[in-house]
C-alpha cells in the first residue's frame, strides 16, 4: 500500500448565517492498532458526527422557519392580488362609463356648436336686414323732399300718389317682419343652446364624479400594487436564503454520510478486535501451514479487494481490510446460500452477528493466524469446536452492511494482542 492518505480532511467553510462548518474527519486506521486507540477515534467520529447533525438540525430549523414565512408572504400576496382584481374590475367599469359620458359630451358640444352656427347666422341675418332698412331710409331721406315732389309731381292724382307711397311702407314693412321672425328664431336657438349647455354641465359634473371615484381607486391600486411588490421581493429574498441554506444542509448530509461509513468501518475494525482481543493468539493446531480458498467454487470471484478504496468516487478512501467473494453464474451473482470452507484447520473463535458484519465467524488457527467469514446466512460450526480445513463451516449469505450476497474473508495475525488485518491473497488464490 503506497498510497497516501491525509488523515485529516477539512470540508467547505460556509459563512451563511453564522455557521461555520469545519469537519474533520479521522480516517479509520486499517492495520496494526490497539483496540484503546481505535474506540478513541470512534469516539471522536462520533462527537463530531453529533455536532454536524445539530448543525444540520438548526439549518433545517432555519429552513422551516423560512417555510412558513414564505407560506404567509404568498397568502398575503395572494390576497392582495384578489383584492387588486377587485379594484381592477372596478375601475374598468368606471372607465366605460366616463366613455360612455365622453361620447354624450362629443353629441352635445356638436349640437351646441350648430345651435351656435345657426344663431350666428340668423343674428348676421338681422344686422343685414338692419342695414339695408337704414339704408334705403337713408336713401329716401336724402333725396329728401325732391323725392317726395317729385313723386307729387310725377303722380298725376292723388290715387297714383298714395299708391307710390304704400309701395314704400310696404317693403319696410315686410324688411320688419323678416327682422322680427328672425329675433323670434334666435330667441328659440338661444334657449335651446341654454338646455344643451345645461345638459352639458350636467354630465359633466357626472363625469367629473366618476374621475374623482376611479383617481380614488387608482391610488388604491397603486398602494396595494406597491405593497405586492414589497411582498414579492421579501420572498425573493427568503427564497434565496432557503437555496443556500438547502445547498448547506446537503453538504451536512454528505459529510454526515461519508463519516457514516467511516464509523461502520470503525464498528467493525472494533468488533473484530472485541472478538479476538482477549485471545493471547498463541494457540498452536497442527496444520499443514496452507490456507484454502473458502468458497469451494471454481465460478468464484474477488468483488472486491484489500486496500484503500474510494467508495462513492470523491477522494474519499476507506480501507477494505479482507477480500469480498462472490460467485458467479454467467455474470449473475448466485452467491445466495453458496457452501463456505474453513481455509485452515483450527477452533471456531467467535461466532455471532453484528449490524456491519451480519452472521460472523472466527476462526483461530494458531501460531497468532485467524480467518474470519462475514455476512453469512447460516453457520452450522459451535463457538469451541474444531473443524478441518475444507469443512463446511457457514452459508454464504448478506446479513449486515451490504449491498448483495457475498462473504468477507479476512485474514488476521495477532502480536503482542494486536490484531494485524493481513492481505488475504498472500495465503489463498482464487481459482480463476
Ligand atoms: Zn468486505
């Protein structure tokens, strides 16, 4: 194993709202270790696990808080926005009616306007009547009495005479009543132009009440429009808080997982070493010295190997301290139920189950040597008893942490009561 792997490693720095995440996370010592020592980093995973999960709890406080605040911002809203198509609905109406006004006025100033044409006209008419009566009296006067002689003269009696001057008192006459039925027509316009100006006025001060009515309504609008707004941009805003504070809380999560699998890792270093740890390891069985590969099939295969791994693809290792087989049918794992072999002769150690490890087995070969089979289905071997090398001791299975049936096989030399998690194809091949 070459590959270097920091001990440490520091997670992002988020400032938002105050809280400042630092996760360090210990990285699980593979080999040679006390059993004190281990528990010591476990305990420490799990300190700092807790304080990444009340972080991620006051986050999602946070987050819950600023639910409800966007919840009550968007009814309020809401209510507004009904309230403005109330105002809305209503001012269209308004403004039909001042339409409606607006066309009575256009009618009414028209006809005001040719009842004032015709009055100007009637008044023109009078002034020239006027004009031509003064004239021709005019004329008349100054030809003075000549005239009048010569119509006296020129009649050659009296009846001729009288005759010339009703002819005269007759046009006046007829100019008078012209005058006197055109003042009679412009006394009717004028008071009629004096209805319509009423009129007029009258709508007008209608129209003008709709306006005051639909400005009053206007500044409603505007005051609920700008209160929307307000609405609007506090949601924005919660909204974009909520974007980081999800964005943190999933990097909670992800650091929370990652030390999750850690932690596992660590369960079962611990528990492995619970179970060997009180054996001194120094028991001696006669063995011929060689391991066998303990699944008995020539279609089994390594699923995973001994080394750092980067489990989720993000520069994360974990240290796999065994080898994982499985067996294969044409590219299908059928491991399920698969016979298990002691690798070695020797007494059954421990046997048990734990959440990592599912169904475990140890076996003590001496000379400090053991072998463990993990995951299984059944075990049909006692805590105590002996068994052969190449003795059916357990049923492959996928009790425990795992993602499908197969049996992690480690192997194991304790010194000095220090388990050492030895690469298991230094003592066995697979056959193929
Ligand atoms: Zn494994």
């Amino acid at each position: 194993m070459n590959k270097h792997v920091a001990g440490f490693k520091r997670a992002a720095v988020f400032v938002l709202c105050m809280v400042i995440v630092a996760v360090s996370g210990v990285f699980p010592q593979a080999r040679a270790q006390t059993l004190e020592g281990l528990k010591d980093d476990y305990n420490k995973l799990q300190q700092e696990m807790e304080e990444n999960r009340n972080k991620l709890e006051q986050i999602q406080s946070q987050m819950a808080s600023n639910e409800d605040k966007l919840i009550i911002l968007s009814e309020q809203a809401e209510a507004i926005g009904g309230q403005l198509d109330n105002l809305n609905s209503q001012i269209n109406l308004l403004n039909k009616d001042i339409a409606v006004y607006d066309k009575e006025i256009a009618a009414l100033d028209k006809k005001i306007e040719d009842t004032q044409a015709k009055i100007t006209k009637a008044k023109d008419e009078i002034d020239e009547t006027q004009a031509l009566i003064s004239e021709r009296l005019r004329a008349t006067y100054m030809a003075g009495s000549a005239s009048w002689i010569e119509i006296i003269l020129e009649s050659d009696d009296i009846s001729s005479l009288l005759l010339r001057m009703q002819l005269l008192a007759s046009v006046t006459e007829n100019d008078n009543a012209l005058i006197d039925r055109l003042k009679e027509e412009t006394k009717k316009l004028e008071t009629l132009k004096k209805g319509l100006d009423e009129d007029r006025a009258e709508v007008d001060s209608k129209r003008a009440v709709l306006l005051d009515k639909k400005s009053e309504l206007d500044k409603k609008a505007n005051a609920l429009t700008s209160k929307q707004n307000e609405f609007n941009a506090n949601y924005r805003e919660i909204s974009n808080i909520m974007t980081k504070l999800d964005k943190n809380s999933n990097a909670y999560k992800t650091e929370l997982a990652k030390q999750q699998r850690q932690k596992e890792a660590f369960e079962r270093q611990i528990e492995q070493m619970v179970a060997n740890g009180s054996q001194s390891g120094d028991n001696d069985y006669s063995n011929d010295g060689v391991m066998m590969w303990p699944v008995p099939y020539k279609n089994s295969y390594i699923s995973a190997g001994y080394g750092y791994y980067d489990p989720e693809d993000d520069g994360t290792y974990t240290f796999h301290s065994a080898i994982d087989i499985v067996v294969r049918e044409n590219g299908v794992n059928v491991s399920q139920g698969k016979k298990l072999v002691a690798a070695q002769s020797g007494k059954v150690l421990t046997r048990g189950y734990s959440n990592v490890g599912g169904n475990y087995l140890t076996i003590d070969h001496g000379d400090g040597y053991r072998t463990y089979y993990g995951h299984c289905s059944k075990i049909i071997v006692s805590q105590g008893e002996y068994v052969e090398k190449g003795e059916t001791i357990a049923y492959m299975g996928a009790t425990g942490y795992v993602t499908g049936p197969h049996v992690h096989f480690q192997v194991m030399k304790v010194v000095n009561g220090s388990v050492q998690k030895l690469n298991p194809l230094d003592f066995v091949n697979p056959p193929n």
